[in-house]
C-alpha cells in the first residue's frame, strides 16, 4: 500500500507516494500529472527513502517544471458566436453561420463554422478541433523543415510526424524519434510553437533532460525561454 510523504527542497515542498517492493535499489518517477513515485526496498528506512528524494530533489523539481510546462491549459470553450478563439497566437471572433453543409472557413478576423443547427455546440467542436489539426499539420510539418535547418550537424533525418491531442503533454518524442504534437499549440504564436517542436528534436539527439540537453536547446534556440514563458501565457 502506498504511502504520502513530504520533503522540503528550499521553498518547495514535494510529496511522493511510497511503496515498497522486493528490488535492490530505489528507484524514483516523476509522472505527466506531477505526481511522485518513490519505489523502495524493503528493508529501507523512513529516514533513508527521503535522504535519498532530497539528493534528488533538484532533478524532481525540473522534471515536474518540465511536465507542467506541457500541461495544456486553454480554459472550455461554450462555442457560441462572438467568443475569441486563438490562431497562430491572433484572435480571432467565432461565427456560428446556419447552412446546410457543415464547414470551417477563415476570414478576416473571424472563423466561420457554417451548420445547420446552431445550437449544437458539440458539432461546433468536433468542426473547429478538425479544423485546427489540419491547419495543425500543415504549418507543423513546415515549421519542422524549417528548423532542421538548425542541426544541421546532427544529421537528424525529417522525423516522423504525428499530430494528436493529449491531455497533459504539449509534445514528446519516442526513442525511434517520432514525434507527436498537440494540435492546441497551433493557437500560439510561431515562435511557441518552433520552441515545442526544437525541444522534441533535441530529444532526438538527447533523450534525457541533463546539462548537455539544456546547452543543446539553448544553442538552437537562444530565446527559448521567452517562448515557453509566452506559452505559458497564452494557453492558460
């Protein structure tokens, strides 16, 4: 049965669920929720399992940073005419247009959902999120053309390219270097949205978040934290 302990690391507290088994070493997770998993062998100390999650502490608050930095945050939508939907980091005014063909079309200042039935909101949904990732996959696959352009010493090959919704992720990459993007991160900015994409390419080079991942990032993308910030902001 698992238990909850804390640690206090400077300011931050951290709370990991313990539990334990019959192998020779802890071991620690940091999982996509934020939650911490510390798995220790029985015959480990309370004492013990948390000098062990304070030498570690470092690592668990970046990888929680880094999780947190992925979780998407664009607040419900009520998909009613006149509410301000997000493209490419500009407003934009949704206008539910009755018509007998259901469609998504895009003029100035304003996206066009035409349906028969206004008021089912479930169908504007469905409608604008299918919308969303096609432009999703267009603009993806340019901006990841283009930024190949920035490791070029690494040789990276174009990876493959899936465009998926996750409800805590903004981005990953497998070891075999496919990369899958939230088709959410199409509402910011171009500059976002090569911050997400450069950071799964990284990971093609580096799987782990160490010093040489960071130094990498940073070389690519000097400014990259400007744009997680800017993330952040705008898909709150």
């Amino acid at each position: 049965m698992e238990q909850v302990h804390t640690i206090s690391y400077g300011t931050t507290e951290i709370d990991f669920k313990l539990s334990y088994s019959t192998r020779k070493t802890l071991g620690i997770t940091v999982n996509p929720d934020l939650t911490v998993r510390v798995i220790a062998p029985y015959n480990s100390s309370i004492k013990k399992v948390k000098d062990k999650v304070e030498k570690k502490a470092r690592w668990i608050v970046r990888q929680k940073e880094f999780f947190g930095d992925f979780l998407p945050k664009t607040p419900a939508k009520e998909y009613v005419s006149g509410e301000t939907h997000l493209y490419v980091g500009k407003q934009y005014r949704l206008k539910l247009i009755k018509a007998r063909a259901r469609t998504v079309k895009m003029t100035k200042g304003y996206i066009n959902v035409y349906l028969p039935d206004k008021a089912e909101k479930r169908v504007v949904m469905l409608l604008l999120n299918d919308w969303y990732r096609e432009h999703a996959l267009r603009i993806f696959e340019w901006r990841i053309k283009a930024n190949l352009e920035r490791f070029k010493k690494h040789k990276i090959e174009y990876p493959k390219l899936i465009v998926r919704r996750m409800e805590k992720r903004w981005g990953s990459c497998t070891p075999n270097g496919t990369i899958t993007l939230n088709p959410e991160i199409i509402k910011a900015p171009v500059g976002c949205i090569d911050y997400v994409i450069i950071h799964e390419l990284c990971h093609i080079v580096n799987r782990n978040h160490d010093k040489k991942f960071y130094q990498l990032q940073a070389r690519v993308m000097p400014d990259w934290k400007k744009w997680k910030d800017r993330l952040e902001k705008i898909l709150v």
